[in-house]
C-alpha cells in the first residue's frame, strides 16, 4: 500500500461497548494498514458506559501506543452520540469511524481513503454481503430507508464505516441535542457523498447489541429529531379521514333522501367513531413526540458528559509516522 499524499493525517473514531475482547485487534491491525496509508494518525476508543473491562482495556491500549486515545463517558449514551463526543475530540484532517467488533475489516480503509480523493467529502463503506440475522437486517434496512427519504441524505448505502473530511463537522459544531444521528448531522454539512463496496466478516467475539427494537426506536428518533415528516403524514392523514366522513356523511344523508332512511346499525356507527378516534389520537401522539424533543432541547440535556480521557498529550506524529 502506498502513503496517500492526499490524506496525510488520519483520526480513527470507535465507539466501544463490552468490546473489551476485541480492542487489542483492532489496535493492532489498525497499526499495520495506518502507518502504510497515512502519514500520521491517532485512534480515540470512546468508552460508552460499558460494564466489562473495556475502559482498563483502552487505558492498557493508550500506555502501549502513543496514537492511542480513550475517552470514558458517564453512562451508555447510544453509539451516535459516542462517536459525536469521538468526532469532536479528532484533530487530523481526515475522520474515520468504524465498529469495535472488526465486521468492517481496517484493510479496507485504503478504498473509502482512495474514493474520498476523487473529491468527495463523505465516502461510506457499502458491505458486499450482510452478516448479520433476519431481524438485524430488516431492521437495518428500514433504518436506512428511513434515514434516505425522511432526511434526504444524498447516499443510497449508509453504514458505520465511513470516512469524512474534518471540515464537515462545522456544519453540526453547535449541535447539543440529546438525540443524535452522524448521518443526519453530516447531510448538515455536505451534499457530496459517495460509497464503495467493502468486505463484511462475521462477528468472531460476542454479540451485537444492536436490536431489532433499537434500531426501529433510532429510526423513529431520526424521523421525528430531524424532520417534520410525520407531522406532514399526520396532517395529510387527518385531511383523508376528513374526506372520508364528508363521503360517509353524503352517503347517509342521500340514503336518507332516496330511500326514506337512515343507515341502520350501532356497529356501523361505533366503527366510524373508533376509526376518527384513533387518527386523532395518532396525530396527538405525533405532536407529542415533538413537544418532547422540544422539552429536552429546552432543558438543554447534553449528547453525552466525559468522565475521564487518557493522556492525549502523548500524541505526536513521530510516532503516528513509524
């Protein structure tokens, strides 16, 4: 592999959560694809509140490796906002985030740094084949759809391995909500945005923590953190529902004309009642959603708060560039 001269410094963001058994690894094959594609490079291991020994483990990684740097948070905040909190302690020209439990091998790096270069600002790395069950992808998938066209980020492949220019976090540098999504934030700054295919290995140690009802409830927060859409939907569906009780009501009052009366039967009624019931508690209970993020906005909740952070003070690009 040849140094790119385009991307001469590189930060590495991860978001680690009971990753304790796999952080050696990463570091280590970091190391080897790193020091041959860039000229200098750091790595930050951010701590997301787990329980095991991941956070002895990256302060055991920051003594042995002077590119190293661990940040420990106060409690688990989701993976969003850990790599916000990653993203916005990086210092090199060029961000790259990527899982803690080497599913997107670091060999692979070279191809967004190579795709980036064309002119991009944002490259995300497009697994060839999903490794993961049934209920992960589909959940996956509606994540993404929901990300593609409520947000209307500009790639059709959105994954946790990618890499961006360090400029684009400006467009989000006075963001402080408590609901995160980098995806969104980084549509915030760029509309250049690209993929390339990578490899996608099977996960060797532990497992995801990623839910089917995790990544449905991120998918909603994104709808309802970052667009208006579901309030759009609620309206267009109160407006149809409107038109069906004009037709109803047409229908009964023509009945009651033509044939000389009324539409018989409680069923008929209580069902009608029961459907306009539910769409305006449906569209209550979207307005409910945004009142709520109002709130927590209002009260200024942060994205996540620092415990502690290893001695980033040991950084230098002489050892970045061994």
């Amino acid at each position: 592999m040849q140094v790119h001269p385009d991307h001469p410094t590189c930060s590495v963001v991860i978001p680690c959560y009971f990753s304790a058994g796999s952080l050696a690894d990463v570091a280590a094959r970091l190391e080897k694809v790193l020091s041959n594609t860039v000229s200098a490079f750091e790595v930050i291991f951010v701590n997301d509140g787990s329980r095991d020994q991941t956070w002895a483990v990256i302060q055991q990684l920051a003594e042995q490796y002077a590119w190293v740097t661990g940040i420990n948070l106060m409690r688990n905040y989701g993976q969003h906002n850990a790599l916000l909190c990653g993203i916005r302690a990086a210092r090199y020209a060029i961000i790259v985030t990527m899982d803690d439990d080497l599913q997107n091998p670091p060999e692979e790096i070279p191809k967004l740094l190579d795709k980036l270069a064309e002119g991009y600002d944002v490259v995300y790395g497009k697994p060839e084949q999903e490794q993961h069950g049934m209920w992960r992808d589909l959940a996956s998938q509606i994540t993404k759809l929901a990300l593609q066209s409520t947000m209307g980020a500009t790639s059709r492949h959105i994954s946790a391995f990618r890499v961006f220019r360090t400029q684009v976090r400006d467009g989000f540098a006075n963001y402080n909500g408590p609901f995160v999504s980098i995806d969104v934030l980084l549509t915030w700054g760029t509309t250049q945005f690209s993929f390339v295919e990578v490899e996608h290995h099977p996960r060797t140690i532990g497992q995801s923590n990623y839910t089917f009802r995790k990544l449905i409830t991120h998918a909603f927060n994104m709808m309802t953190g970052f667009s208006t859409l579901p309030l759009q939907m609620a309206s267009w569906l109160g407006f149809l529902f409107a038109l069906f009780g004009m037709i109803i009501l047409v229908y009964v009052i023509g009945r009651l004309l033509i044939l000389g009366h009324s539409v018989p039967g409680f069923p008929f009624l209580a069902s009608t009642i029961a459907i306009f019931s539910g769409v305006q508690l449906f569209a209550l209970g979207i307005i409910g959603e945004y009142l709520a993020r109002m709130h927590f906005r209002m009260m200024d909740k942060p994205p996540y708060t620092v415990r502690e952070q290893t001695d980033s003070n040991q950084i230098d690009d002489t050892a970045n560039a061994s």
